[in-house]
C-alpha cells in the first residue's frame, strides 16, 4: 500500500517538476539543443530524491 502511495506522489510530482522546468527553459531562452540535458539532469535529481525519501519512510515503519 505505501508502494502505491508513494509511485502515485512521485509521478504527479514528476510531472509538476517538468512542467516546471519547461516554463524556466521558455522564459529563459535557453537553446533547444540544452532541453535535453536539462530535463535529464532533473528528472535523474528528482527521481534520487524521491527513492530516498521512500527508503527513509520505509525504514520508518
């Protein structure tokens, strides 16, 4: 059950962050060519994050 809770948090939050990071490349100007890395980056970021927070609430219980 926390498995399911928590991959349904980690793919709504996936997608608000690249939602976001697509508004900061727009506004920014940033060329087309550095979107891929850009989104990469955050996403592997973002993802380390999320598996550590479930370990932590994991070990919790």
């Amino acid at each position: 059950m926390l498995l399911l809770i928590v991959v349904l948090f980690s793919v709504f939050y996936l997608f608000q962050i690249n939602r976001m990071t697509y508004a900061l490349v727009t506004q920014k100007d940033i060329p087309e060519e550095k979107h891929e890395k850009i989104f990469r980056t955050i996403n592997i970021l973002v993802t380390i994050l999320l598996i550590s927070f479930y370990v932590e609430v994991y070990v919790a219980l």
